[in-house]
C-alpha cells in the first residue's frame, strides 16, 4: 500500500513502529479484499487523561459505554492498540454491522 487517507496516516504516526506495521498490514488487506466500505483507522495512542474521558461515557457522561479500560490500563496509553472505523459508500460511519 502505497499510502493511507490522511486521518488513518495521522493516528498510525502515533503508534510504536510495530504497531505501525501491524496497522499498514492490516489496511493493506482491508484494500486488496473486495470489501465493500471504507476502512480508516480513527485512532491511535490516547493520553491517560483521553482514556479516562473515554472510560467515562456510558458511566459518567452520556453515551454508550466505549471502553472497560481507564487510562495506564489501555494499550491505547502504549502505542500498541488502534480503533478501526468502517463507513459506508457515503462516508457515513457504521456504528454496527449486521
């Protein structure tokens, strides 16, 4: 692969250099597999301070629960976790697939 969309490239950079690989990889399959969305990664290492903001929605905050990992907890916090987003033909995010 040649290169990623800007925001998927943006929250790669964040990442330790395996992860990084590991990432490109993975998006490299998701382009040669025929699948019919668009695949971004939306995120890449969090703060502690964003993982607990994070940990909070659904228990604190309004909201869906996203995450049982408060923050120093999450491989987010390490540089070796990404979130993965699939949107559709409109660029719509798809919050679930059926």
């Amino acid at each position: 692969m040649d290169s990623l969309d800007p925001r998927s490239e943006s929250n790669v950079a964040t990442l330790l250099p395996a992860a990084q690989e590991k990432a490109r990889e993975f998006m490299e399959k998701c382009a040669t597999a025929m699948f019919p969305y668009t695949v971004k990664i939306i995120c890449g290492t969090r703060t502690y301070e964003e993982q607990n903001e994070l940990y909070k929605q659904g228990r604190e905050t309004s909201g869906d629960i996203r995450t049982n990992a408060r923050g120093g907890y999450s491989y987010h916090n390490f540089g070796i976790a990404f979130d993965v987003g699939i949107f559709d033909w409109q660029k719509k995010y798809i919050d679930e697939l059926l």
